[in-house]
C-alpha cells in the first residue's frame, strides 16, 4: 500500500508545472524602486505593457530581434507582419514590437528584465507602490511635468497618459538625476526629453493598445491590459493566459516563412532612439516597406 501511495504522490508531483513550483521572490522597497526607476516616468499604458511582457522573459530576446529586423514596418504593415509570420509569443510581448528600443533594453539586461517580471508576479501591489515612489519623486523635485506629449496627474495617485493614446511617447531620462533633488542652477524642465514615440494609431488594438485597454487602477492596484484585468501571478504563472480577442496564439512551429526583407537599425537610428531624439528612417533594403501609419512626431520620424 505505501507503494501505491509513493507512486501516486511522486505522480501528481511530476503533473505539477515547474513554473508553479519554487517560493516567490522577495524585493525589499529600496529594490523595488530601483528596478522600475528605468521606466517609472514612461506613460501608463507603455508601463503596464512592459510589465506584463517581463514576465515572459525568456521570449524577450528573440521579440527584441525580430523588431529591430522589421523596424522600418509602421502601422497596418507591421500589424499584417506580426499576424503574419504567425509569432509564438505572448501577446504582452507581442504588444512591444512597435518598440524596437524597449525591447532592445529589456534584452540587452536580462536579470533587470527577469527580476522584473519575477517582481510584478510575486509583488504586484508592491511593485505600483514602488512606480508611485518614484514618480513621486520625479514630480515634487520638478522634473515630471504635462507637456504636448503626455499629461501628468498630480493626485492622489500620480498618472502619466498620452495626450494622443494613438501617439505613445518613450521618455529618454537618467534615473541618477531624476528622482534626486537638483543642484542649484540645473535646468530641470530639460532632464526628461520627450522627442522620440510611436504612432499606434487603431492597428494595435488586438494588442491592447488605445484608449482605457491598457491602465492602472492605482487605488485598487489593478493592473488592465487589453480592457482586461490582469491576473497572471506567481502562483499561477504556468497556467494563466490572460485574454487577448482576435489574436491567436501559435506555437514554435507554426512560424510562417518570412516575406520581408530583414535589416536592423543603423547605429545613427539606435543612438538616437536610447537619446531619446526623433530620427529619420535610414532603412535602404527592398522588400515591402509598410507604408502604413507612421512614427512621426511633428513632422520627424520619432519611430521607436
């Protein structure tokens, strides 16, 4: 009989995912500040978008690549390429593609990227909080303030939203100087440059794209993408899939052949994108272009 019972119990324990076993990481405050410093100032719905896709990190390098590859695509032409070539990822980090430079930072860490994702599922309430700290920080040193790109509100929690939500701006700031109190003479209204974004337009609504698909409810710490409440947790992690309509979701050997022709980002178009700074499309090849909606930020290509 305690045969039986052994065989039984070593049974169910091999039916268990491994993801749904292991104890939960624990970030101390300071921790957690620090690792969302890098995004904290960014707009709400590219916050909420990057922290979900974290939490599949190891499907972020290859995303990372794929944009950089197809970055001269905009609009209906990459959201065709991305339905297209029939992609096995999430569609949290799917919802980054237009975004070749998040994701060529959340790729070029991977432990700040992992620990992220890990934090976000472990300690979600904790991990708003820390946002709040920070862009606490930010706001009451005079460094975040509303411009013609985003609109900051003051209270009791701070949000940060596009004043477009078809235009989402990708803040370029040093987390050293931001969230500390400047030393005389520094000219804080320059510390946050606002010059480089992504025009989404309607294309990426499946993605969860668009006005009130992705938000905070900072009071409740709820976190909504794709109008949806998120609900993926530790716990849950290996079983959870957070819906997503009209996106179907293929496994790695349902990739479809390529049709475009795949060329990465110059250095000039790298530089400027970490710098914050609009640049003009440099992409040469041939192929399909994509001439869809355009990353442009008055009159600049601001394509991420």
């Amino acid at each position: 009989m305690r045969i039986v019972k052994l065989v039984l119990l070593l049974s169910i324990l091999a039916a268990v995912p491994a993801l749904a076993q292991g104890p939960p990481p624990s970030f101390a405050p300071g921790q957690l500040d620090q690792l969302v410093s890098r995004i904290a100032l960014y707009p709400d719905p590219l916050v909420a978008q990057i922290l979900a896709g974290a939490t599949y990190p190891d499907q972020i390098p290859d995303a990372a690549r794929w944009a950089d590859e197809h970055h001269y695509l905009t609009g209906q032409a990459l959201a065709d390429a991305i339905q297209g070539d029939q992609l096995p990822w999430d569609p949290s980090v799917q919802a980054l593609l237009p975004f070749p430079s998040v994701l060529e930072t959340m790729a070029s860490d991977m432990n700040w990227t992992s620990d992220l994702g890990n934090a976000f599922l472990a300690q979600q309430d904790d991990v708003m909080d820390a946002v709040q700290r920070e862009r606490r920080k930010a706001l009451e040193y005079g460094y975040l303030q509303s411009n013609g790109q985003i609109v900051v509100g003051g209270g009791p929690y701070i949000t940060i939203m596009p004043v477009n939500p078809g235009f989402v701006v990708v803040p370029y700031y040093n987390p050293g100087i931001v969230f500390f109190p400047p030393r005389p003479g520094f000219f804080v209204g320059g510390a946050i440059r606002f010059g480089f974004g992504v025009s989404l337009g309607g294309f990426f609504r499946p993605w969860g794209w668009g006005a009130g698909f992705g938000r905070f409810d900072w009071g409740e710490h709820a976190v909504f993408l794709n109008n949806a409440r998120w609900g993926r947790n530790w716990g849950n992690r290996g079983g959870y899939v957070h819906p997503y309509e009209g996106i179907h979701r293929y496994g790695p050997a349902d990739r479809a052949p390529e049709r475009h022709d795949l060329q990465g980002r110059s250095v000039h178009e790298r530089t400027y994108e970490r710098q914050g700074r609009s640049v003009p499309e440099e992409h040469r090849g041939g192929g399909n272009h994509g001439q869809g909606q355009g990353h442009d930020h008055g009159g600049d290509h601001g394509r991420q």
